[in-house]
C-alpha cells in the first residue's frame, strides 16, 4: 500500500515505462509471502534487463525513503490501512472466499483479518530491508557451494515449518457439533474426506 504511489511514479512517470502497467503486489506463492514489482511495457521498447534494472533502482530509491520516513507519516498510513481492513464486507460473496481460502490452503486463519490489524505496528522499516530479496537455494547450488553453504539444519527447519507469526496454524481445532447438525457426517480428516472425493484438483 505505501509502495503503489512511489512506485507508479518513479517506474510509470518519471522512467516512461508505464506503457501498460505499474504496479507492486503482495504475494504467497506456496506459503513463502513477499512482495514482486511488475512492470507491463512494450517488448520492442525496452529490454528486461533495463526494466530490472529500473526496478533495482526504485528499490534503493524506496529504501532510502523508507529509513527517513516519519512516525508521523508511518502511522497515517498504517490507520489507513487498519480502517481498510476494518471496513465490513459488502456483499456475502467477500466473507465466502475470505473463509474459503483458508480452507483450500489448509492454513484455518478465519480471523485473519484481525490479527493482521494486531501486527500492523511492527516496524515497516526492517521488514522491507530484510525482505526485498530472495535468493533460492536448491541441489544445483549445493553441488557447486558445497552442504555447508545450507541455510539452515534439518531441525532449524522442522521448527520454522510448525510456527510463524500467526502461531501454530498449521492443525484444524475440530469444535463440537451442534445439536442440530446431530445427524450430519462430522468429517475429521480433510485429507482423507478430500481424496475420496472425484473431483478436478486445483492448479
């Protein structure tokens, strides 16, 4: 959210390259959340070695802001943040795929929104500079840096799987049935209920 304005104007405006589209995004690509910048121009303009490179520039331009930001302006945009999330939906359709979510990536954060809210205080700063890349790590690496280059141990990485900053969410609390859904099928193994079931899995 206080990258979108930045990010269209140094990248869109001042760059030239919002031919299509500028934008910044949040992402969870298979439960690793971060951030990606996306600029949509024409091929035959610009190559995507310029267009990196004009992304890595606007990085450091936004990173230099961001350790100048103000508490003052830190926190305006962070109410403006918390009132978003704390406007209620419109329509029933909202609340269904905010829930359903939950149920299809097996996460079961139905107060997600909440807990966000609670978090929303946690220095902005840190996190971007901590966060603004990622560097993948796989076999091929290993083989050429050798296993002590490995992020982390076997044990480091059971502990991280288990926990994050929502706490343990990795296990569904099954509640007691209602007394009006006392003949339905209570179904306590969504794993075992899902592949019995003949249907076309998601991409």
């Amino acid at each position: 959210m206080h990258m979108e304005e930045p990010c269209f104007d140094f990248l869109g405006t001042k760059e030239t390259l919002g031919s299509y589209q500028v934008y910044p995004s949040c992402r969870n690509t298979s439960s690793v959340l971060g951030f990606s910048v996306t600029v949509e121009t024409q091929a035959t303009k610009v190559s995507t070695d310029f267009v990196e490179g004009k992304i890595e520039a606007f990085l450091v331009n936004f990173g230099e802001k961001m350790v100048n930001l103000s508490e003052e302006a830190f926190q305006t945009q962070v109410t403006a943040l918390i009132k978003l999330k704390e406007c209620e939906d419109t329509q029933l359709g909202e609340e269904v795929d905010r829930n359903w979510f939950e149920v299809i990536t097996q996460q079961y954060v139905f107060d997600r929104l909440n807990k966000e809210i609670d978090v929303l205080k946690n220095e902005l700063v840190s996190f971007f500079m901590e966060h603004r890349h990622v560097v993948g790590f796989g076999e091929k690496e290993k083989e050429t840096y050798g296993d002590d280059q490995s992020s982390s141990a076997p044990e480091t990485q059971d502990i991280e799987t288990k926990t994050s900053s929502y706490g343990d969410v990795s296990k569904l609390i099954l509640l007691p049935a209602s007394p009006v859904l006392a003949k339905a099928t209570r179904i306590t193994d969504i794993r075992a209920f899902t592949s019995s079931i003949n249907n076309t899995p998601l991409p």
